[in-house]
C-alpha cells in the first residue's frame, strides 16, 4: 500500500454488514491494545482474543499487525480532519476557526486518546504512514491560511512554515494535558494558547 499524494483509504472494507461488523471489531481491539502496551508488545493472538474472534478471521481482513496499526492512522487522519472541517463550516473569521479548530481537535484527543498514541507511535513503527498523516494535515491547513492571507486576515509568511508551527503547538498542549493527566485543556490554556498564536509573546512595542 503506497502513501503517495493524498488519496490513501482504509482498504479490505468488508462485503457485508456482519463482515464489516467483525473488522470493525478487530480495529477497535486493537486500538485498545496498541493503545495500552505500544505495537511492538502487542500480537494478532491478543488482538483476536479481544475482539472474540477466530485468529483465522483477522487476516480476512489484515495482511499483519502492521496493516492493522496502518489503518488505524488513516482511519485517525479522515475522521479528525473530517470533524474539524464540519465544525467551521461557514465559520468566516480565520481567528474563530482557530479556536473551534484546536476545541473540536481537542476533544476528539480527549475521547479517542489510544487511537492518538498510535499516531505518535507511528514514528518509530512506520515512518512513512507517519509523514504522509501530518504532511496530509499540514496540506490542508495550508489551503485555509493561505486563503487567510489573500483576504488580507494574517500576515503574508510562508503557508507551511506556518502550518507546521500551529499543528506543533497544538500536539504538544494535547499530550501536556489530556495524554499526561486525562482531562480537558484548561480554558485559561486555551486562551493563552490563542492569545501567542495572534499576537505572540512580546508586549506591544516590544
């Protein structure tokens, strides 16, 4: 399965709704698993055993446990990109889709925080999945601030300097406060964080 461009799906989707019902248990179990003890102490026995299904069965559906982790950052990369894209639909100001942006990123973090590890993870599993889920959102991002700048909203920097810059702050507040501790981003965070993203941290005039 090639990573090239942007066009990469989830793959053995099943042919019939029970079929479809088994993979999607495989995934989930290994979300939990690949979650709790990492990829490399994680097996496809494991796995099965969790998703109650015959050892048999999961390659139905997955050549390997490395097909299995690869689909799980796909899946991740469609379904974040999706909600954060729903949530500012029709949103015109470029500083509240920030802010909607980091809050729905945030709470998907918060309630899908294995399938978040995996990403992470995914550096050292398998670097090209790895770029290509981040290189995919930075594409997107770049298109909004770019637009951003035409309309004369933010300054005209380099679109994927930028983008690189916003998604690095936001991955780090996520795993500071929701993967280290579990709980939701402080809303004094929040807003320090999106003060520093609009007017940095130099007083005014300084």
């Amino acid at each position: 399965m090639s990573t090239s461009g942007n066009k990469l799906e989830p793959v053995n989707k099943a042919k019939t709704p029970k079929g479809e019902l088994t993979r999607q248990k495989l995934l989930e179990a290994a979300e939990e698993i690949f979650g709790d003890k990492g990829f490399y102490n994680t097996s496809v026995v494991e796995i099965t055993q969790r998703a109650g299904v015959a050892q048999g069965t999961f390659y139905v559906y997955f050549s390997s446990k490395h097909e299995v982790f690869r689909q799980l950052v796909i899946m991740l990369n469609h379904t974040i990109r999706r909600e954060i894209q729903q949530a500012i639909s029709g949103v015109k100001s470029r500083r509240e889709q920030e802010i909607i942006g980091y809050q729905t990123f945030f709470n998907f973090v918060l309630n899908h925080k294995n399938l978040y590890k995996i990403v992470l993870e995914a550096q050292w599993v398998d670097d090209e999945i790895y770029r290509w889920y981040f290189k995919t959102f930075a594409e997107g991002y770049m298109q909004g601030l770019t637009e951003a700048m035409k309309q004369g909203e933010l300054r005209n920097l380099d679109p994927e300097c930028l983008a690189y810059c916003l998604m690095g702050i936001t991955i780090e507040i996520g795993k500071r406060w929701i993967l280290w501790e579990g709980k939701e981003v402080p809303q004094n965070i929040l807003n320090d964080m999106t003060e520093f993203v609009f007017h940095g941290m130099l007083k005014p005039g300084g």
